[in-house]
C-alpha cells in the first residue's frame, strides 16, 4: 500500500464499513484491475495497429466498461480509503487502482518522503520525455505527503517549478520532498525529482506552500469526512 502514515478509520462515509478481510480483498482486486488497464493504457499510446484493429479493441474496451457497475458520487470517499493520511486508492499520483497514476509508490523518510516510480508513453510531453505537468503532480503529491507526515495535512497554495533537465520516460524516478518550515496553518515543503540511477543531478525541483484548512472550512471541503465508525458524531478534522 502507497501509505507512509499509519491507518487510522476516520474515513467512512457510510454506515456499513466492510470488516479488514473485506477492505482487504477490495483494494487487491481494484489494484489488480488498475495494473491491467494501466497496461491498457499503454498498448493504447503504443501500438501501431490498424483502424479495424483499433475498432474491435474499442468496441471491446466498451463491452468490459459496461461491466464495471455501481458509481461512487462526486465527493464519497471510498471505502477502501483513509482520508486525510492514508491509501487512496484511486488517487492519480499514488493510487493504485488509477490507470492516470504512474503509479508513484511513497515511503516515510527522517523529515519527509521519498517516492518511486517510472514513467511511461502516456505521460509524455516532449518525445521520449515527461510531460512538465506530470513532474508538477508528482511533486505536489510527494509534498502534500511531507505535510501529512509532519502532522499538517494541507492543500497547495503556492507551487513553484523549476524544470532543469528533461525527464526520461521509462526510468526508474525518486521523488523527495521534505518540509522547510511551518508559520500558523502555512507548511512550507521542498521537493524534487531525481532518477535513481543519478541522484545527484536534479531533474526538476519545487517549493510549495500548503496551507491546513481550518476545520470549519475542512468540514465545508471534505462533506465525507466523518468520526470513527461512520457515525454522524462529525468531522474528525480539527480533533
Ligand atoms: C485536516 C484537514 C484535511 C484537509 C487537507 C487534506 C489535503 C489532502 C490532500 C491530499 C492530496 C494531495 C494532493 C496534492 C495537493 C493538492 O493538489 S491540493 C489541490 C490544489 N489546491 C487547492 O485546491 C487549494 C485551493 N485553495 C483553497 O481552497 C484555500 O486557499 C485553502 C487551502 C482551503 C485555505 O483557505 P483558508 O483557510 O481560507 O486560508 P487563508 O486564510 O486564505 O490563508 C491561510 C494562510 O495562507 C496564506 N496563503 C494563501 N494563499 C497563499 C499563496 N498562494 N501563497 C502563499 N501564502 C498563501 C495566507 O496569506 C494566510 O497566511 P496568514 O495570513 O495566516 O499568514
């Protein structure tokens, strides 16, 4: 599981919370499903094949969509996640149930964190390199976990880029992010992407700041948030 954080339950939006064997099989099965649309995904911006072949295949592809029953609204929070600090499975940086997300694998460091991934075909910008987009988000997700680990779990206000060479696709990348200060509610945080082969050469280096929401305004954000065991006993944010 991508989650540097230790699990806690204050996530559920509903009354029925599947017990942990549940959760369990539920995350397996949607990272299993994640892995192969991902590598959907990448046959799809890879192949050269024919218009009948492409065709079929989406004729196909519309078939298995029709399969996938049930939709989650706007802002449920899945079962299967803990919000704020732990696994989002469908997250498009880390999640792995994300066919969006490289996805990026994120570990607790002393003081931050460090993330892992490689990028591929769908992620590109430049021929051969990675979408500036794409770093941007790796970036702010590795920084918001910096923040979640230093106990502040807070949104981007601020992210500033700097892109000093090219990141090759299809190379294992790190990303670290650690925070550099904190002022009230504002988390200062640092980060950059490195490859692991070289990690002394910077690819593409960020400063952010985040800002914690006050709980009023969390509770008017996050409408999901709710206390242990999903009762209405209200938000756990602020607590
Ligand atoms: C426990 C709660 C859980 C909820 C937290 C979970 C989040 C878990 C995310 C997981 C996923 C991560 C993914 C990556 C992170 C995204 O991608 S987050 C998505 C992109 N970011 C956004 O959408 C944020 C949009 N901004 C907002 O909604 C509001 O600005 C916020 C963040 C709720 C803050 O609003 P607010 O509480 O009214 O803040 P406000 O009083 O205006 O400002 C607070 C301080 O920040 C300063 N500030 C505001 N904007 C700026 C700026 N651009 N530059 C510098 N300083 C600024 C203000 O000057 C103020 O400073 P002081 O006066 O206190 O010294």
């Amino acid at each position: 599981m991508n989650s540097p954080l230790p699990h806690h339950s204050a996530t559920r939006t509903t009354a029925e919370q599947p017990d942990e064997e549940g959760v369990h099989r539920q995350r397996t099965a949607i990272a299993a499903l994640g892995h192969e649309v991902r590598a959907l995904v990448d046959a799809t911006v890879r192949t050269t094949a024919a218009p009948d072949a492409l065709l079929r295949v989406a004729e196909g592809v519309r078939g298995l969509a029709a399969q996938l029953t049930g939709r989650r609204a706007r802002a449920e929070i899945p079962v299967v996640d803990e919000f704020p600090g732990g696994a989002r499975m469908y997250s498009p940086v880390t999640g792995t149930g994300s066919p969006l997300a490289p996805p990026l694998k994120v570990t607790r460091l002393d003081g931050g964190v460090a993330g892992t991934c490689a990028l591929g075909l769908a992620h590109e910008g430049p021929p051969g390199y990675g979408h500036g987009g794409i770093s941007a988000m790796l970036l702010d997700e590795s920084m918001g976990w910096a923040c979640a680990t230093a106990g502040m779990p807070g949104m981007t206000v601020s992210l500033q880029m700097r892109y000093q060479r090219p990141v090759p696709l299809e190379a294992r990348l790190r990303v670290l992010a650690h925070v550099t200060g904190t002022e009230g509610r504002k988390v200062y945080v640092a980060g950059s992407i490195t490859t692991e082969e070289d990690p002394s050469t910077v690819l593409a280096a960020a400063e952010g700041v985040f800002v914690s929401p006050d709980p009023e305004h969390a509770r008017a954000l996050f409408p999901g948030l709710r206390a242990p065991g999903g009762s209405d006993g209200g938000t756990a944010v602020g607590r």
